[in-house]
C-alpha cells in the first residue's frame, strides 16, 4: 500500500539554479506553514520530474 499527501515548497537549501535539497510544508488548521520534512539531496543539472 502506498500512502501520499501534498506538501508546499516552503524553501530551497542551497541556491535557486543549484538547489542541494527542498523544506516541505503544509499547512496546519490554524493556517500556519508547518515544516513536514526535506528532500533528498538535488541532482545537479536534473529538473524534478524528468527522466535521468
């Protein structure tokens, strides 16, 4: 069984053209961002979703 949520970008460790790894976020009852976890670390020059 496979288990899925949605989660927002929340910030980018490392810069915006070479990121090292995504903060996820969701959004808790109050309306406030709540830190959910992190990525695993980015592949240089590969764009999320496409295949390697």
């Amino acid at each position: 069984m496979q288990v899925t949520t949605e989660a927002m970008i929340g910030t980018v460790n490392g810069a915006l053209t070479a990121p090292r790894a995504l903060l996820l976020g969701r959004y808790d009852q109050a309306g406030r961002l709540q830190y959910v976890g992190r990525s695993t670390k980015t592949v240089p020059g590969r764009q999320p979703g496409k295949p390697h």
